[in-house]
C-alpha cells in the first residue's frame, strides 16, 4: 500500500514545442506541492499517428494512478477535457491550476431540525 496517491504527467510534443522540458518541470513541481508519487511522463507524438490518450490510459491503469497533471487544457483534443478521461482519473492542469475530480463528494442528507428544547 502507498502512503501517497501516484499521478502521471501528460504533454503533447506538438503543443509544448521548445517548452517541452519546461512543462515537464512545471508538471512535477506541482505534482510535489500537491503531495502525489510522481511515477511517469507520457509524451504524445502526433507524427506517430496512435490514438492520443490510448497509451496515457494504459500507463494510469499499469501505474494504478490517481491524477493525471498537464500543462494545459490544450493538450487534449479541441483544448478541452475529456469526460471519458475524468470518469478513470482527476485531471490537473498546470496552467491555470484547475482540478477536474472524477468523483464528488456525495449529496449530504438532510439533518432533522434542531429542537427547540435543546435535547
């Protein structure tokens, strides 16, 4: 059992461009802060024609991650970010600093009133 949640970094080569290295520090530091394992770095090449997240979801289940940290909504697809990705992991954007939770905390029931006479 880990005494820390694992999380992975994401970038897409095409979109990070000369920052590639930059965005992979920025990646870790804020991964450090928020108190995760950092245990991989997914770097997608579009020139080698993959699907984009296909290998981002294997590495997350192999690792059992909890997060995943990009530098930016832009990363993905259309600059937004997939639902289908936040329902197997939190997604945390490096900039702006955003977390989109694949899971709530549940409705709260109601608390009968309060009575009058204290008991």
């Amino acid at each position: 059992m880990r005494w820390r949640p694992t999380c992975i970094g994401y970038q897409r080569a095409d979109v990070s461009g000369a920052a590639l290295l930059w965005d992979q520090s920025q990646i870790r530091k804020l991964a450090t802060r928020l108190g995760y394992d950092f245990a991989d770095m997914v770097v997608y090449d579009p020139k080698f024609g993959r699907p984009p997240l296909a290998r981002l979801r294997a590495q997350a289940t192999r690792l059992d991650a909890e997060a995943v940290i990009v530098p930016s909504p832009e990363h993905f697809a259309g600059g937004e970010i997939p639902g289908t990705l936040v329902q197997q992991l939190d997604v945390i954007t490096v900039t702006p600093e955003e977390t989109y939770a694949r899971r709530g905390m549940p409705p709260l029931r109601d608390l009968p009133p309060a009575r009058a006479d204290g008991a």
